[in-house]
C-alpha cells in the first residue's frame, strides 16, 4: 500500500476514509519515503505513543509541518515534555476545572441563544458564519475578557494561526504576529489592573514566563475555538447526511452527550499530531529509529474496526462506548474537551429544538489542511419547525 500524502492538505480536503482504512488494515505503520516521515494509523498504537512522552517527544515538532521547520512555538504547552509539561498544565488546568467549565453553561446557553435567534428558517444561510464560528468565539473571547469591539480581528487572528500551522509562507499567516502584539499589551493591562477572567489567572502565576502566557493564549484560541467550530460544522453535516440518526436523536434528547461523542469520531477536528522518537523502539511491529518523526493518524484510528466494530464506519448516534481519540490521551489530553462538549451540547440540543430538519444546499466546501478536517462554507436550509 502506497502511504498517503498526510502532509498534502489536499489530501484532507477529499474523502480520504478509503485509503485511511486500507493503510490501517494492511501496513498500521509506514514509512512516507519521500518525506522521511513515518504514518501511525491504529488506536492502539496511537495509544501507545500518547502515553509514553519520555520515549516519544512533542519539543521537535507536534504538527505534520513542523519536521520541516523551526518550531515557532516552542512556547506553547502543546510542545513540551515532563516535567515542564506537568507544572505547566497544573497552572493554566485551574481555567479548565468542572466547577469552571460547569459555571460557563448559563453563558454558552445565552450564546447560542442570540446566535440561532439571528437565523431566519426557510432562508439558506452559511452555518459556518452564522453557527460555528460564533459560538466557540464569543465563549472564548468571554473567557479571555476581550471587548466586542476586537471580535472581528480575534477571529481573523485565529484563522491566520490555523492556517500558519500547515502553512507559515501562507500571505494570511502574516496576521498571527499582531495576535501576539495585542495580548502582551491586555496581559500587561492585567499585571497592573487584575480582573476576574481568564488572563488575569494566566498573569497572576509567577510561574509562567510572558512567552508561556502568550503560548496559553494561543493554544486556547485555536484549540479552543476553531477546533470547535469544526466540530459543530461537521456534527451539522453528519445529521444531515444521516437524517434517521438526526431524528432519533431529535426525539430523545438524553442521546445529546453520546450524539456528540460520536461526532467528535466521525468529525475527528484535528485530524492528526506528531512526535519525535528519543530511542530506537517497536511500534506494532514496525522497528523506528530514534529521531524518526511520527505523525498519529487519529481520523484513521477513529475507524479502527477492532476498537470501533465492524460498524465503524457507520454514523450512530448512540454508539457507546466511544474511546475516539480525538481529544488525545496521555500527558496532552485535551485542556478544554469538557469545554467543548458542553458547547456542543448546548448547540445541537437548541438547534434541534428549534429546527429538526433541516438539508445541506449545494456548495458545501472543505478546507485543505493537515491539522483541521474542518468544513469551509456549509449552506444549511432550516425548515421551520410546525
């Protein structure tokens, strides 16, 4: 089997669950010989990885891009190792508890809210721009204290990390630098006027150099807003493209929390991270030598028929259990996963509410990325709801 192009974004733009599969099924761990770069595609091998940072590192690298460049965010909690890492995520998990996250239900609910009150049903609208987007953005413009006024160029700034991390010579990329511009001025604001959000947490900690802050506040803009907006553009796409499981769950609310586990497989936000071997190992069955670059294949493992069934590349609603990988596992699970879930909740229980069915127009359109599966443009037809 030929291994796939994973560091073409065009690759993901496709459909690319056949080739993923057959990958999985005949060679879980191979050599990309053009690119020097080994494919891991079973869960249990990205299992394996996760949870073993002292053999496989992320300070060289965490996305399919970085083996080729000098990781500019070196900063970042996503790139680096015990103990650092230990210390590091103790500090900014204090923004993450379940009191925390618990406590944000009544602000994502007023959201969502405004949000889907803004949508005229019987009109097609963009449900990127008007669904997606927003919700995760105002949630995490809410945590980060930023006004409404510098809502427009927060979003820009999120788009212009996400694209800097498949592509850093991309022209949008530019825009990234003044996200970093505009938080060291608000962490400094917060140094000498705390408040009662998120960043004054972040400075309140002696701990954290200013770069590390910044890295935080990155991490948590991308990771906690446009991986989001992925997965609530591809649960909408999911539910339409299987409209027995949208009504199912439709009629039985109490299906919400595993409907969005199985969006989280189906969808699979970031579609896969890297690591570095700091030793020769055997990863199944496959002898790597140290120093090889790894790239997790986790919307190859989502599929895995030995975790998943021979069902697994059906669309169920109700599936449990579901150990999809798409929030990670080990020392770099996800921040924010409980984050994330309850806004999606909150989203599909008041979408389903309001409008059951629904169809997707022509023109949906994937993006080409090799950390985002996420979904461009989605023309979503509401139908009133009789």
């Amino acid at each position: 089997v030929k291994t796939p192009d994973v560091h073409d974004p065009s690759f993901w733009q496709g459909q690319p669950d056949d080739e993923l599969r057959d990958l999985r099924r005949t060679c879980p761990v191979a050599h990309h010989q053009s690119e020097g770069f080994w494919v891991v595609a079973r869960h249990e091998d990205i299992a394996q990885i996760s949870k073993d940072p002292a053999t496989y590192s992320s300070a060289k690298g965490v996305l399919i891009g970085d083996r080729k460049r000098q990781v500019a965010a070196a900063d970042s909690i996503l790139y680096i190792d015990p103990p650092r890492h230990v210390t590091q995520r103790r500090i900014v998990n204090r923004a993450f508890t379940v009191r925390r996250v618990a406590e944000l239900a009544p602000v994502i609910e007023r959201i969502a809210s405004d949000v889907l009150d803004a949508i005229d049903p019987g009109t097609p609208v963009d449900a990127v721009d008007a669904i997606s987007a927003p919700v995760p953005l105002l949630v995490i413009a809410h945590m980060l204290g930023v006004p409404g006024e510098d809502l427009p160029a927060f979003r820009a700034w999120s788009d212009a990390i996400a694209v800097a991390a498949t592509d850093p010579t991309d022209p949008r990329a530019i825009a990234a630098a003044d996200f970093f511009v505009y938080f060291n001025e608000r962490l400094d604001a917060r140094t000498a006027e705390p408040k009662d959000d998120l960043l004054s947490a972040v400075v309140a900690d002696s701990e954290l150099t200013r770069a590390e802050q910044l890295g935080f506040c990155m991490t948590l803009l991308v990771a906690g807003n446009e991986t989001t907006r992925t997965l609530i553009s591809g649960g909408l796409a999911a539910l339409a493209d299987h409209p027995e499981q949208r009504a199912k769950l439709a009629a039985d609310e109490s299906l919400i929390p595993a409907a969005v586990e199985e969006m989280l497989r189906w969808v699979t936000p970031i579609v896969a991270m890297s690591r570095t071997t700091t030793s020769p190992v055997e990863i199944g069955g496959q002898h790597v030598d140290a120093g090889s670059y790894l790239v997790m294949l986790y919307a190859a493992a989502n599929r895995d028929e030995t975790v998943f069934g021979a069902d697994a590349h059906e669309f169920d609603v109700a599936r449990s259990p579901n150990p999809h990988l798409s929030f990670g596992i080990g020392e770099h699970f996800c921040l924010g996963a409980q984050l994330a879930r309850l806004e999606a909740r909150i989203v599909f229980t008041e979408i389903l509410r309001r409008w059951p069915d629904y169809v997707v127009c022509e023109g949906r359109l994937m993006g080409a990325s090799t950390l985002l599966r996420e979904t461009v443009k989605l023309p979503i037809l509401f139908r009133p709801n009789e």
